[in-house]
C-alpha cells in the first residue's frame, strides 16, 4: 500500500498541498487499489485539512471513495477501484 506520513511537514502548509497533491496524483496512476495518508491523530485538525483537500471537486475524480480508517483514526484511506 503507498503511503504519505504527514508528520515530518505538518507545519508548512505549502508543503503539505504539494505532498498530497503529488501523492495522489501517483497513487491513482500506481495500478495499487488503496492508498493512504497518515494526518496522525493529535487534535484532529490536519486530519480536517486532508479531507478538505480530498473533497475537491478536480481532487474527487481521482479516487473512487474515502474514509477514516475505523481502527486507526489517525490514517485516512483513499479507495481507488
């Protein structure tokens, strides 16, 4: 599964657009049918950030769905098939 870990750039809000963008523009070209990124689970707010960035409208017709991961909050699983 390919995976970003936001930790390391958590306070550079640029950097965080880039590495998200580039991420998934990757991933949905990998062939691979589930990625994810890791918000951590700390206040909850860069895990807002993540969805918010995913539910753009240009964003949205990469992937196929979305979700929490219900056993690990602090990762975001993006379904591609």
């Amino acid at each position: 599964m390919l995976s970003l870990d936001l930790h390391p750039i958590f306070r550079n809000n640029r950097d965080i657009e880039l590495a998200m963008r580039s991420f998934l523009f990757a991933a949905a070209h990998s062939g691979e049918p589930v990625a994810e990124i890791i918000p951590g689970k700390g206040s909850g707010q860069l895990t807002k950030r993540v969805l918010a960035f995913l539910d753009q409208k240009h964003i949205r017709k990469l992937y196929a769905r979305r979700e929490i991961d219900p056993r690990n909050p602090g990762r975001v699983l993006i379904h591609f098939v």
